[in-house]
C-alpha cells in the first residue's frame, strides 16, 4: 500500500538519520535535500525507497561516514576526484560544484570521480548546473545489469545519462538508465507486487522474466555470474536496437571508470568492500557560444513547438523534465508517496539509531 507523508517531516527524520550515523549537520541537510527532492520529483526508485541500501552500505563498510573526496589531478577546465568511498551524494554534490566553478571561470568543467559510493538520480546533479544558468551532465556506473546485445550475462551497469539545460517553463532535464528500467523500479514493483512488463528482465539473453513471484531469478539479477540480466534501451534484441542502449552504457564507462581509472561496472559487486561506483560531471557555459538569453529563448521556442504537437492519444506532448516539474508541484502540496514496505524499512533505521520517529509520519 502506498501512502502520501509530509515532505517537509520525512525530510526532518532522513536528517536526524544521517547525523545518526555520524555525518555533520550540513552534509546531513544536503544528503537530506537530496532524497527528499528526488521523492518530490517523483521518482519513487531513487529517494526514500534507496534508505536501506545505503543503510546496508554504511553498516557492511562499502560507505566510509567520515571519508572526504579529494581532487588527485586538476586542469583548468578538468579534474579527478578520489571519492575514497564516501557517500556518494556528497561526492556528487562536491564533484558537480566543482565542475560549475571551472564553467564559471574557463566556460566549461569536466570532472571524473572514481571510489564513490552509489549517488541516486544523475538528475540531481545535472540540474545543479542548470541552476546556476548552465548546461549540466552527469552520469554514472554501477554494478553489472545490462545484457550486452546477443550475451547471456550481464556485464555493464544501468549506468544513467542525465543532461539539464536552463528553458522556460521548466528546466530541460533528460536523466534516464541506459536500461529500459532501473533496478530500482524493479525493486518498487517488487515491493508493490506488481507484475512487470515482459521486455524489462530476461534470462539466457531473451527469455522475458515478468512475474514478481519469479524471485529467484529476480534475485539473480544481483548476482554476476548468473544468466539474469536486464535489456539495454531498446529491447534484448538488435532488431529493436538493444546495441543503442548498449553502446550508450559503454559511453557511460568511459567518462566514469575509464578517465578516473576507477572500477567499471564488472569489477562493482555489492560485497566487496574495496570497490566502488564512478561518476562525471560536466557544466558549460552557453555564453561560450553567443548570447546566453537568446540560446535559452530559442531552447525553449523549440520545447514549446514540441509540446504543442497534435497527440494521437489524447495523452499531452510532453518534454524531459515536464513530469517532474508537475510531480514537485503535486508532492509539495500533497505528499511524497512512500509505500509501506519502504517506510517499515526507514522507521527501522530510525528506531535503531534511537530517533523518535512517529511524530514524522503521523
Ligand atoms: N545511481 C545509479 O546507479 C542509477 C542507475 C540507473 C538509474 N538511476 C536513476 O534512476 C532514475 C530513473 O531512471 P529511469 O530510466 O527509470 O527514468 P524515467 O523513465 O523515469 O525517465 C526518463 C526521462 O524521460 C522523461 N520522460 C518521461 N516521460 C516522458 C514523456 N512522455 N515524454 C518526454 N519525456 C519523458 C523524464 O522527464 C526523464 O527525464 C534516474 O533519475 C536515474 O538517474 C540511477
Ligand atoms: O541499483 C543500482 O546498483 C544502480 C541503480 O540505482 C539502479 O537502480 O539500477
């Protein structure tokens, strides 16, 4: 059962977890910010729901509480981050502020962080460019997932691409996996018990894995050497383009893992403590290329022309970043939806750390 809790309480409670666990006040309030606006977005996957992951994370060691990234090589313009295992919010936030600073100063930031721990929505990240008037990207790896186009294994993670761009109404903002879905989602519609569409998993490179009671070969899906694996963007075969998401999940490797020399999705298993993800983050300055008010008045011209397509379903003609300004509007004055699983999961931690969590979700 889902059901709709005060944003501005769950926040207040994930803040008095992270200082439970031993971060400052203000990381707190950032990693706090961070999951709640993901949730008020609308992206159930990612935000309260990933509590318990990284609960595991700081318990088993894999995050380092009091472990801080530091810049080992630095360009005007670029810069690798050694995240040494640390939150990987904070990392991301870090990473991404100093990409900004370079694109403020030289037009454009590049950075690359390798040790990182698991950094939520790529979005996030992106957006925070966007904020500050500038282009943003950001992506990252994580442990393997995808079926490479015609194997049986899965040997690249759901590594999501995310770009932001300043426009009117709303921020552009494209952040999605390079699989069809998240594992996260996959993890919602298991806590839901919801059947999933058949092209989502599959088994032995093409056999469609749909029914959450199929537990054991979804709980495959963490394991490497198994057979189990999701399909790239495009389907689990090349006539529908699974080699598109494929490739573009490389890509992915590349400004992560490759540049940092960090661990590309096959060396990142959840149990080994001395690996951990790899991210990137870009920001660039339009102003590089003319006037930055035209660009982002023509920017959004475009979107809107878009938007004003004929629709054949009756369904508007949306653009990337649309569902989520409407969402943050919704989950502000109505709620973050959390379903009962996740929050018997989050009263949990909060319960062993000693925090007095009922009046937050009453
Ligand atoms: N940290 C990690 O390792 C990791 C890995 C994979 C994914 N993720 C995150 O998971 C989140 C969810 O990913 P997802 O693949 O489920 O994304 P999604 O399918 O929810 O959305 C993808 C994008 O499509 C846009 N969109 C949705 N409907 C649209 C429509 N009708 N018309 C036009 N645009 C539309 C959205 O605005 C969004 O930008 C992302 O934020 C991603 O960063 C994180
Ligand atoms: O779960 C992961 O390891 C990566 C990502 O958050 C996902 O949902 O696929």
């Amino acid at each position: 059962m889902v059901k709709r809790y005060n944003s501005k309480k769950i926040e207040q409670l994930i803040y008095n977890i992270y200082k439970g666990y031993g971060f400052t006040e203000e990381e707190s309030q950032e990693v706090a910010h961070m999951l709640i606006y993901t949730d008020l977005i609308g992206i159930e996957s990612h935000g309260v729901q990933r509590m318990i992951m990284y609960d595991d994370f700081i318990r088993n060691g894999k995050i380092r509480v009091h472990n801080r990234p530091e810049v080992v090589k630095e360009t005007d313009v670029s810069a690798v981050v050694d995240a040494h295992f640390g939150l990987g919010q904070l990392n991301g936030i870090y990473s991404m502020r100093l990409a900004i600073e370079k694109a403020k100063q030289h037009g454009i930031g590049i950075v690359t962080t390798r040790n990182s721990g698991h950094y939520g929505i790529a979005g996030y990240y992106a957006n925070m460019a966007a904020e500050e008037g500038l282009i943003g990207l950001s992506s990252c790896n994580s442990r393997s997932a995808m079926l490479p186009t015609h194997a049986t294994k899965a040997l690249v993670g759901t590594n999501p691409i995310a770009f932001a761009m300043p426009a009117n109404p709303n921020t552009f903002i494209f952040d999605a996996a390079t699989t069809t879905v998240p594992q996260g989602k996959i993890e919602v519609y298991r806590k839901l018990g919801k059947d999933m569409p058949a092209l989502w998993v599959a088994k032995d490179g093409e056999t469609p894995v749909n029914s959450h009671n199929d537990t054991k070969d979804l709980d495959a899906l963490r394991d490497l050497d198994s057979n189990v694996g999701l399909a790239p963007l495009g389907g689990v075969t090349e006539d529908t383009g699974s080699h598109k998401g494929f490739g573009l999940g490389v890509i992915v490797e590349v400004f992560t893992a490759i540049l940092s020399m960090g661990n590309t999705s096959n060396e990142i298993t959840p149990d080994d403590l001395s690996v951990g993800p790899c991210q990137s983050f870009v920001a660039i300055d339009p102003s590089i290329f003319g006037d930055k008010d035209a660009i982002i008045a023509k920017f959004s011209a475009y979107l809107q022309a878009i938007r004003d397509l004929p629709s054949v379903s009756g369904k508007p003609v949306i653009v990337a970043g649309d569902k989520e300004a409407a969402a943050y509007q919704d989950r502000s004055a109505n709620g973050i939806e959390i379903d009962d699983k996740t929050l018997a999961e989050v009263t949990g931690i909060a319960k062993r750390l000693g925090i007095d969590y009922a009046q937050y979700v009453d």
